[in-house]
C-alpha cells in the first residue's frame, strides 16, 4: 500500500540544534507521521526532494502534561525524524516542495 507523501512528512523542524546538524552532517530534521516507518520517510523524502538518504533515525517524543487553571490535559504525542542525505546530494531547501 503506497502512502501519500504529504501525509507522512508533515513539517521541518527549525531549531538551533537542527540548523547545527543540516550545516555540520548534512541531516535534516521533520515531524512526521506516528504510523510512519523508516522506509515510508525514506521514500517520501526521496519522492518529494528527489534526493538520495543515507540513513533515517527516528524518534517517539511523548506529549507533555499541560494545565490550565484547574484542568489537566496532554499535548499529542509525535514522532521526529532525522534524514542523513548521501554524499554529493544538494542540500533541501526547507520551502522547495512541502
């Protein structure tokens, strides 16, 4: 069952940290769909950059606990994931095609 590409990356994730890894490692940083696997990011980053990635890690971030006034609620759990690009690959452009 193929999957839409859009649906899976959902957004670059913009930080100091990330900015650090896509200048130093050449890693790009997105929040992507829960149910995605590695292959699924793999093939939509392939797909929608037309670039080729070495390695994809991802990880499982828990959502926190938030208060207003006396109510207790959760922010949504999400999923990271960090895109290693192969040698002589061009650089994404965050705006270039999500």
């Amino acid at each position: 069952m193929s999957k839409d590409p859009y649906k899976i990356i959902l957004r670059p994730i913009i930080t100091e940290k990330s900015t650090m890894l896509k200048e130093m490692n050449r890693e790009i940083c997105f929040e992507v769909d829960p149910k995605a696997n590695k292959i699924d990011i793999r093939k939509a980053v392939e797909k929608l950059f037309d670039v080729k990635v070495e390695c994809v890690r991802i990880i499982s971030k828990k959502g926190k606990t938030r208060r207003v006034g006396r109510n207790v609620g959760r922010t949504k759990d999400w999923k990271k994931a960090y895109i290693k690009l192969k040698e002589g690959e061009k650089m994404i452009e965050y705006f270039e095609a999500v």
